[in-house]
C-alpha cells in the first residue's frame, strides 16, 4: 500500500472511532494476552533490586547499637541507596511500577518518617508528573487512533489536520500516559494526553505474574490470600486504561462541582478528538501544585486558604455525592491564583482555583 493510501485509510479509521463514544465507554473485560517471558523478566529485576536492599540494610547495621548516632546515619545512607534504587527500578520498568512509585510517594502525609522515610518520598516524588516518557515519533500510531494528521511528523501540520500544533516534549509525564500541549486549528490550546503505546501488554504480562505469585503465597502460607489486592489493582487499571472512562467521570465531576466555581474548576473534555488511549481537554494556564507553599505563596495566595479549599472540595465529593477521586496525588491537584473577576491575570486582589486532573480513578 502506498503512503498516501495508508494515510488515506488511517483518516478514515480515527473518524470512525470518533463517531461511537458509546462502544469506547465499554470496559474491556480483560487486558490483552499476556507475555509471561516478558513480565517474568520485569519482575526478576525488581527482586534482584529487592534483595540487593535488603541485604545492603543487613550489612550496614548488622554491628552497630540501634538508636545510636552511628546506626542512625548508616540507616540513613541505606535509606537513600534504597530510594535511589527505586526510582532506578520505576524509571526502567514504567508503567506498574511508576504507579506503585506515585502511591508510596502520596501516603506520606499526616505520619511524617515514621511511615516511608523522607528518603524515599524525595526519589519518588518526581514520577507524579516527570516520569519517563516516550518521543513524540513513538506515541503517533497512538495519536492517529482518533485525529487526522495527515503524514505529519514526515510533513508538517495543515489545515486538513485537526492539529495546527502539538509540542514535540511532553509537559508532564506520569504512569500511563504523557501530556502534550497542542493547538487547534481554531487557535484553541489544549492538553494532549497519549497513552504509552505498549503498556497494556506490560500491564498484562505483569499481573499474569503477580497472580502466579499471589496464588503460591497462598499455598505456602497456609491459606494467606493476597488475590484480591491483585485483583482489585488489576481492575482499577482496567478501568484507567480506558481514556472514555476517565471522560465521563471528569464531565460528572464539573457538573457536580459546578456550584463551586470560579473556585474549583475541572477541565473541559473534547471528545470530539478524543479516544480510549487519547484524551483532549482543554488546557490550563499557571497551575502550581498544592504541595508547594513557597510557590503558593509566591503567586500571591494563602497557604491556609488553600488548604481549606482543597479539604472542603473533597470533603463534598466524599460527603455529599458518594464518589471521589482516588487518584490525589501532587500531579493531579493544582491551584491557580484567579483575581475577583476570574481572570488569571497579575492583580491585588488573589484567592485560589482548585483545578483536578485525571478523573480515571474514582471510589464510591
């Protein structure tokens, strides 16, 4: 087939899947079919990790008095060689593992060190929006499911195109996808996020693992069942694989929370380019993330003010309309400072936005 014809054919194919939001809001029942070589080499490297650590925390203390200054900085140093080979282990395995990075780096808050010591938080605090992501090149058959792009990036964007442009590096970067700012042909600038192209299969070898395991805990330790923390994962990833998904549960949540604006603002969904592995919103300016004070205050706002919007937004969701967003890491919940008038202009008078991102996940 020739270029032209391919393209021809792929124009075709992302209008088709642009016209049935209805097939694409199902749940797919499984994830594709599993390659067990390829998750039984994922995980031997994260136990070769694993035992690597753990034998460094044996030998480092092995002869040092607990509680005393020499314990307590050994400790320390094998803290942040722990933590570091973590974050090696997330960055070269994706995926999973960037998601399990995100959850220990967000279950800090209230318990201080004496839940995940800081050493590690620090390491994997990064993989909420600066994971390791994909080159532009590698995430267009993606993109091409649901936009027409003619042969870009061989040529340029046209006016044929649903894009005028999209950024080559992504803004953010997390466990399932990468976010890249683009315009439409309209001028409108939007937020572009892409699913990893290969990611359902690593997820699929990976729990294919985790159940054999899970399934040989049990019968070693007498009846001990791990199998529904793995099935419960692997179901909430189901559903966050599915972009549809996560639209219709982002539109739900600005039309329950539309009362609170201009004070909370969810972004709008543009479905008409967007897909079960592409979601397009609209994109918004000056975010700052709620975990950080000094930014907060530099933008003009009140820390405490922020606090108590943040508290109050989800104490509503959990309170008053029985769903929530189970995803609040520092990636996902910025503030923005908007002035009397709502405009996210320089001015004397700030008060903060809460903008919420990433809507795939949500407990009833």
């Amino acid at each position: 087939m020739s270029s032209s014809a391919h393209d021809l054919t792929s124009e075709r194919a992302a209008k088709v899947r642009r016209l049935a939001p209805a097939a694409e809001d199902e749940v797919p029942a499984t994830l594709p079919a599993p390659d067990l070589m390829l998750g039984m080499s994922r995980s031997m490297v994260t136990m070769m990790q694993f035992n690597e650590q753990k034998q460094d925390y044996i030998t480092s203390l092995a002869d040092l008095e607990e509680h005393s200054a020499d314990y307590e900085a050994a400790l320390h140093c094998c803290h942040c060689r722990g933590a570091e080979r973590c974050a090696n282990v997330a960055r070269l395995q994706g995926g999973l593992y960037v998601k399990a990075a995100q959850f220990l780096a967000s279950i800090r808050g209230g318990t201080g060190d004496r839940g995940i010591p800081k050493p590690y938080i620090d390491a994997l605090s990064t993989f909420t929006d600066n994971a390791p992501h994909k080159t532009i090149d590698e995430v267009r058959p993606v993109l091409k499911e649901c936009m027409r792009l003619g042969s870009w990036p061989q040529q340029p964007l046209d006016e044929a195109c649903d894009l005028r442009h999209i950024a080559p590096e992504p803004i953010a970067s997390g466990s399932l996808a990468q976010v890249h700012v683009a315009e439409l042909q309209d001028g409108s600038k939007v937020a572009v996020k892409v699913q990893y192209p290969n990611l359902q299969t690593e997820m699929a070898s990976d729990f294919a693992v985790f159940r054999t395991m899970g399934a040989q805990i049990k019968q070693m330790a007498a009846g001990y069942d791990v199998m529904w923390l793995v099935e419960d994962f692997e179901r909430n990833m189901i559903r966050e694989l599915n972009f549809c998904l996560e639209a219709t549960s982002g539109e739900e949540t600005a039309r329950q929370l539309a009362h609170l604006a201009p004070s909370v603002h969810v972004p709008k969904v543009l479905r008409r380019f967007s897909s079960s592995r592409v979601l397009v919103t609209e994109y918004c300016e000056g975010l700052i993330k709620a975990t950080d004070p000094v930014a907060l205050q530099a933008a003009g706002l009140d820390v405490q003010e922020c606090a108590e919007l943040v508290c109050n937004t989800f104490a509503e969701m959990i309170f008053f309309h029985g769903r929530v967003h189970a995803d609040p890491h520092a990636g996902n919940i910025y503030l923005r400072a908007i002035d009397a008038n709502d405009r996210h202009e320089p001015g004397l008078l700030r008060r903060p936005q809460l903008v919420i991102l990433d809507h795939g996940l949500y407990h009833d």
